[in-house]
C-alpha cells in the first residue's frame, strides 16, 4: 500500500509503497477514506516531541471502512464504518471502568513505542519492521488497529467530516461537554480558535452557555467561532483578562478554557475565571518542560484548574454520539474542512498549517 513515512525528523514526509501485514487477533484492518492533519503529526514530524521516533508512519484523525477482522473481533464487522481512535477505550481497566477518566491504560505503553498491543508492528518495508504512529497511522491507504482504538458510526456520516471527530473537533467538544460539564445559562470564554478551540465553542452552545466570548488572533479565526456560536469575539494580547473582567461584572468567567498551548494564555484563562466557582480547562499542549505559573491566591479564592485530554472521552462510547448529533445538524462541521489533498499532498498540508491557512487539510483517498 501506499503511506507517508516520517524518514528523519524535519524533513518532508516520503510517500512510497510499503507493506501491512494482516490482522492478528484482536485487530482490524481499515481501509482509509479521509484523514485530517493535525498540529501533533507536525510537532512529531519536527523533531521537537521528545517521545517521538522515526520511521514511521504518521497521521492519527483517520476515518475509514472495516476491510476485515482478526481473530476475536467482536466489537466491529466487516463494512463498518469507523473512526480511529489515538484514546482507546478497552472498557475493562480500572481507568475504562472509572466515570472520572477516558485515560485507557490497556495499550499505552505499546502504543508509545510504536508498536501495536503484542509489542510488534503490522508495517514494514523490505522486511524491516516500520513503527506505528499513535497506534493508529492513518497517512496510509489501510492501518491495522487493535479494536479497542475504532469508533463505530452512523454509516450515513460523510467520512471526511467524520475523521475530525478523531481527534481535534471531539476533543474541544469534549473539554465543554464532557470535562467542564458546562451549564445552561453560564458564561465562558475560549482562548484559541483553532479546531480544538473551535470546538469547545461548539460544545459551550450545545450546553446552552449564555454567553461565549472567544479569543484569537485572528480575524478569520474569530469569524468561525462566531459561526460556531461565539457571542463575543476579542483579539488577544496583554489586557485580555481586564477586558473579560469587565465584561463580568469584575467577577470573570464560569468556565474558561485554553486551547492555544501557550502558557502565558493558560496563565490569563486562569486569572478570567470567576472568583468562586470558575473552571479553567486546559486543552492545549504546552511545549516541552515550560511550566504554568499560577498565583496561589486565585485558587484559594475559588477558582480551579483542570487538563483534559481528548476532550475526556470515552472514544467507542462518545465519538459515535457526538457523530450522531453532527448528523442530526447540531454541529457544523463544514467549515473546519479548509483543503481537501491527496496523500502525495500531504507535505503541503503541513505548509497550510505552518501557515495558518485554514483549520484544517483533508486527505482524501
Ligand atoms: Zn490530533
Ligand atoms: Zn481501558
């Protein structure tokens, strides 16, 4: 099949032919339809993320069609549509049985040594074994997964709307819905309107939050989230806080959340939440050993600090939902799909990103 295989860090992806071996027990093969490239699949490419490993084959917001099963496949069939899952859910380990965490823990040292659940690869090249991505490596014409990381959907659900729930889209969505629980009749604020900050707006209107005020620098940006259902739009920068403060009556926000992975940003989404009872959720990725500066007093006065990672979803159980009310019109999802590429374009699809050109570029299959 073809792939994009991360030779060396920073260079260019190469896509070439490579082999896949077949499903073992307990995983699938997946032919990919659509796939989305996300800000982790460059930060990896870079050579920046200190877990990363070459080569390999990249890409992680896949959406796809079951091809055919392993050995003790029960919870997909051949034909199904599904999207792939870098958060499995085994439903069996102590964090899958807790309501408090989506943080799986059956695959996930495996899965960061490249390998899948047996500790070996499906993907190799002239004999030699090539490492997955994320368990999941989805800049390919077909992966194999283990089960646990495949969400089943509506098979009506187009597939390139689809693989944003994979990652991205599910994980903003997820921080307002899932995470903050966020009320009807609350105010938050959004720092960040990429996919991720774009889709905790979305999330923080399905909840029903009154007012929406969301934060970028760009205007483009700040358009879409208005699209999504900001109410308020801010550009950012010193000052942001005062202004929000201003906004509330001098109290701050119920929720605020951060999806910039800067960690001055993180800093004011922490000082924009309301004395008392304000919950800041921190999406973002911070770069690697930067920490977060808190003033103590902020926290003793109500305010409290929490992280979510994919949105806090339960991925078999979640993603299937949150597709369903993107099919029911709850969540428009069209305007994130900025460039649709081939998998021999994907290179340019880092340049989009680099570049800030739209959210996000689609491969298509
Ligand atoms: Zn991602
Ligand atoms: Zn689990």
């Amino acid at each position: 099949m073809r792939a994009a295989v991360l030779e060396q860090f920073g260079r260019p992806l190469v896509v070439q032919e490579i082999e896949l071996a077949d499903p073992g027990p307990g995983e699938v093969l997946v032919r990919l339809v659509a796939c989305g490239i996300c800000h982790t699949d460059a930060y990896t490419a870079s050579g920046v993320d200190p877990s990363g490993y070459a080569p390999c084959v990249l890409g992680h917001e896949g959406a796809g069609v079951v091809e055919r099963i392993g050995a003790d496949v029960t919870m997909v069939a051949e034909g199904d549509h599904v999207v792939t899952l870098f958060s499995p859910q085994c439903g069996e380990c102590v964090h899958c049985a807790s309501p408090d965490t989506n943080l799986c823990l059956a695959i996930r040292e495996q899965q960061n040594l490249g390998h899948l659940p047996d500790g070996t690869t499906r993907l190799s090249r002239q004999g030699e074994p090539l490492r997955h991505f994320m368990g999941t490596s989805t800049f390919a014409e077909y992966t194999v997964m283990p089960q646990i990381a495949l969400a089943k959907i509506d098979p009506q659900a187009p597939l390139d709307a689809a693989c944003l729930f994979a990652c991205g889209l599910s994980t903003g969505l997820g921080a307002a819905l899932r995470t903050a629980k966020v009320r009807a009749g609350s105010t938050a604020v959004v720092f960040g309107a990429g996919m991720v900050g774009l889709g905790a707006v979305a999330g923080c209107r399905l909840a029903g939050a009154e007012r929406i005020v969301c934060v970028d620098l760009s205007p483009q940006r700040l358009e879409l989230a208005r699209g999504q259902g900001a109410t308020d739009t801010m550009t950012g920068g010193e000052g942001v806080v005062e202004k929000i403060l201003e906004m509330t009556g001098g109290f701050g926000a119920d929720y605020t959340f951060e999806a910039t992975g800067n960690v001055k940003v993180m800093r004011q989404a922490v000082e924009a939440a309301r004395m008392g009872w304000g919950l800041c959720t921190i999406a973002g990725v911070a770069g690697r050993g930067e920490t977060l500066e808190v003033v103590p007093r902020y926290l003793i006065t109500g305010r409290r600090v929490c992280g979510s990672s994919f949105g806090g979803l339960k991925g078999r159980d979640d993603v299937p939902a949150l597709v369903d009310r993107f099919m029911a019109g709850e969540i428009d999802v069209a305007p994130f799909i900025s460039h649709r590429i081939t998998l021999d374009q994907v290179n340019r699809g880092f340049e989009l990103m680099e570049a800030h050109d739209g959210i996000r570029s689609v491969i298509e299959f």
